[in-house]
DNA sequence: TTTT
DNA sequence: TTTT
C-alpha cells in the first residue's frame, strides 16, 4: 500500500563500465553512472551545456544483465525509482547519496566504447526485466565471483559494499 | 540539443508549507518537502515502509503558485527532473544535494492541513503552468516581499539562497 | 525481450462506476472511463478546454480492487500501456478500440459522488498492486459473481466480453 | 488550469519514413508510424510476441524536425499525450483514430534503414525541442512545399489534412 | 460521462 | 516533516 509515486525515466550514456558486486545472499548489485545533459539559453542568450551524472542501481537479475551487457558509452533507458541515503562515516561526518534504483532497463541503438570488449549484439533494445540470453558471450567475463556464502534475498551486503 | 532524458514523476504529500525566496532578479524560487512512501514485503514477510523526502523547487511563476496555493499536508503532482549540486561550506567541506526541479506542478484532491489558513478551494487539480487566479485569497499572505532590485531571470541567488 | 517502451501515465476522474466482468478462467477485467482536461489559447487568444475520455482496463487483481474502491468522480493516478484493438463486427465492419492496459493505480484525495454508497476511506492513495483490504465494506457490493467455471489466467473471454 | 494528466513516452522505431503535410497557416504536421514490441509467456509458457503501432504526430517546428531526420527504422523517444479523434465521414459511418500528440522528440542511436538517404550524424540524441541543426543535409530533401498562404498558426487544416 |  |  504505497502512498505516493516516485518515477524516475531516465535515457543516457554510460560514463564507465559497470561495477557489480555480489551481497551476501549472492544477488547481483550493478552500478552505472549515466548522464544525461541538458541545454539552455541563459540571459544573454549563451547556450548553457550541464550534465547530471546518475548513480544508477540495478539489484538481482536486472544487475546481472547490466552488468554483461552494458559498456562505457551505451546508451539505455532506465525506469526506477529515487532514493536517498545517509551514512555516517568513521570519522562521525554525514555523507549523503542519492541513486536511482533500477525497476527497468533497455539496451539502445548506438555503439559502446568499451574498447576491446565488442558487447553482444542486442540492436533494438532487449527488455533486461523479462530474459536474459541464455549465453553470454564476447570479451571478457564481467562477473565478479559471488561470494561462497549464500544467504536469502535481502541479506545483509558485504563489507565492500558500504557506499563511501 | 539536449542528450538524454531526464525524467522524475511524483506524487506525493508535504511535509510542510513551502517556502519561497526571491533571487536578485525578481524570481520566485520556492522550495518543498515532498514524501512518497513505499511498501514492501521482507524476506520474512514483514511489511516494510520506506518514505523518500524529495526537496522539490519550482521557478519563477511556478513558484509563486506553489508559494501561494500548497501547504502542509497538500498532496500534488510534480514532473520536473533530478539536478545534482555540490557546495564547498565556510568550513571547507563540500555538500551534495539532490533537488527535484519542477516543470509542472498539479495539485490534488484532500485537504490540506495548514492550520488557520484554509487554503484556496482548488481541490481536484489546476495545473500551475498554464494560469493563475488573479485574486489569490484566505489566510495570512504567503508571499515574502520581493527584493527591490529587480533584475534579469537567471541572475544570481540573494546571499541568503545558499543551501546550506 | 521487449523492444521499445509503451508507457502512459494518467492523472483523471472517472465519468462512471467502475464495470467488472470475469472471464471464464475467473480473472476480474475492470473497465473504467477516465477523463483528463486540457487547456489552451488559441490564436484568437481565447481558452480552449479539451477532454479526453480514456477506457482503461485493469485486470486480475487489480481489477477487483479498481472495481471495488473506485467509483464515479474519483480521481486516480494510472500507469499502464497502450493498447489498439481491432475487432470486425458481425455486419462485416472492422471496429477499432484503444485501450490503456493499467500496471499501477493509487487512489488520489477527493471525494467521490458515488450516491449513498460511501467508498472505504481509503483517500491519499493506497498502491492497489500490492495490497488488497480484507473485508471489503460499505453500500452495495460491487463484485458480481464470478463464472463458476474457473479456469487458468489467460483463458478465453466470455461471451459478453467482446467489447461492441 | 488542465485538469488531470495525460502523459505518454514511447521508445521505438519507425516503420515507415515520416509524412510531412502543412496546415494553410504553414504549420508542419508530420506523422510517423512507431513500433513498441512486447513479450509475455502465455499460460502454457509460450513466449507471445505483440507489436503496437502508434500513430505520433509532430506539429510546428517539431514536426519540422520530425520530418527531416527521422527515417523508417529510425529509433526515437517521444514524450507526448493521447488524442482521441472521430471523424463521420462521406458514407456516415464514424471513423474514430488515437494519435499520441508529441510534445518532445529525440532520436536515438541505431541506423535507420531508409535506403539511400543518410541521415545526418546525430549519434546520442539531439533534443528536437530546443535546438535545429542549421544546416540539413544528406539525402534527398524531406520537405514538402508549404503552402503560399500563410494564416496564424492554428489555422484550419488543408482539405488533404482530413485522416481518411 | 468526470472534475474545476 | 506528509499521508494512510
């Protein structure tokens, strides 16, 4: 019984490759950064360029398939949500993160620069929230290896996986 | 020519009446606390709830009508998109901030808790880009005096516009 | 493996009670008709008001509760997709349809006019994918039987279903 | 002061070149063909494929844009709103057409396939809204002649306008 | 047919 | 801090 919607529609290019990392319980955490840039005339009529950096989430199944199939410079569309975290660091100060967390995702037409690793062909877009190509092929392997222990879903994350 | 879409719908409550200021120029710039809640079941079954507070800012005419009409408790529509900032403080440590910056703005049904001041009948909606009545009425005024000197849309943010 | 992105999202009021009917494998298909109004000027400077009437279908269960909680004059919030239809008539006469297949509804605040049967209070929302209030009440029930012939999700329509 | 929102976003490709036409005032109107494809499993597992045409209208200076660089097979996001239109036509019998009214534009990677006519280079989207590349160029051109009678915009269509 |  |  939610109360309230919190959408997020997101089309933008990958600054980086992804980083995944496992929780405890074995599901996939991937982390993209993607921009998306805006235009506008200032007062004097300059055209003013600024670029908003997404830190976007995908979690379980969807962070598996980011994780393979998404490179340094493709460009998708994600739908999510926005969240907004506050940790408390070792040194008592407050650190705050804001990321998109991933409902849906789909691979865009364009070519990635990922440089040696020519992603699978997935022209068209390709629903990551309903398949997932049985062989994932091409380049080197992208997944890191799950931790040994696994727990449910929803476990605690690792260690590593504290954001700052 | 923008690159990318950048996209954020919500729907949700205030947690408290807005507050506009004004920038050097004359804008209204007015700032809300939106919440949307959302449910979901734990890996023991347990219902969990999680409310985000998206700190919402509406421009210029937009904001004189989210100034003048929400309140506390109002429930609306905004579609606008997500704009990172970062700030060095006096202290020299920087400050992240994620706003939601809003391009439309409708309010909704239920009424709104803001005390002695019954806002304007203005239930059902009223989208705020398009009009706005002329003769705002009830309560105490909402609207802060406009700083005397008037300048350009898009000049710089009165001192006390720092957020932070 | 969608390809592509079909979303719709409507903000509206229905202009009737709901209309639930059953297939023959016992899913609820709720049918509601959802006005948005928009405003503009024309060239003579004059407001032109628009409204569109959308046929919105919800299916399973989210097809009960939208059958159960909504009534006319309600106001909702519906995310769903687009659906075109095209059926040809026993007179030989192809007809077209198109329908806004809903994923998500909330109940927005507002009250609705429904006569003598108050709704539940269930105003300021209540995300009807997740929940589903246990004992529905107040006024006439709004449920007719379903088939007593229940068979898998998917099945075929009743005959009554055919929407001409 | 709408009232209710009707929004619409799209990510597919085009199935057919664009149709460019202008209203007497020298309005362009050009209409694509856009597919969104979509994947469920059936009850008995089986995945089924469904195939949406939307039938995208772009108006004034977007349907300009619309007009000169997208091509059949193009892949583009529009954001825009439902439009249900019945026309009673010279036999009496009512027709009725949804067009998805664009408001924004923009096109994304992936070749188009219209045979000989390259499009211009405008890898990673272009936003159609703000901005127009000055200098067209590549193919055979797009544009229609608009008509020497110039009226306001808003102007009645041509006789030729009329959808069937 | 709703709503304001 | 809202709302249910």
């Amino acid at each position: 019984m939610a109360r309230g919607i919190n959408k997020v529609i997101l089309v933008g290019n990958l600054g980086n490759d992804p980083e995944t990392k496992y929780t405890q319980g074995g599901m996939a955490v991937t982390t993209i950064s993607l921009a998306t840039t805006s235009v506008r005339k200032d007062k004097d009529g300059q055209t003013q360029e600024r670029t908003e950096w997404h830190r976007v989430k995908f979690f379980g199944k969807l962070g598996e398939i980011a994780g393979e199939y998404l490179r340094k410079g493709s460009q998708c569309y994600v739908e999510g949500s926005i969240r907004y975290d506050k940790f408390t660091g070792a040194d008592g100060v407050e650190k705050y993160f804001t990321d998109i967390v991933a409902d849906e995702m789909q691979m865009l037409g364009g070519r990635a620069e990922g440089g040696g690793a020519p992603r699978r062909e997935f022209s068209g877009g390709g629903e990551a929230r309903q398949s997932r190509p049985s062989q994932p092929q091409g380049g080197a392997p992208r997944r890191e290896a799950a931790p040994a222990k696994a727990n449910d879903f929803g476990a605690d994350f690792a260690d590593d996986d504290i954001p700052f």
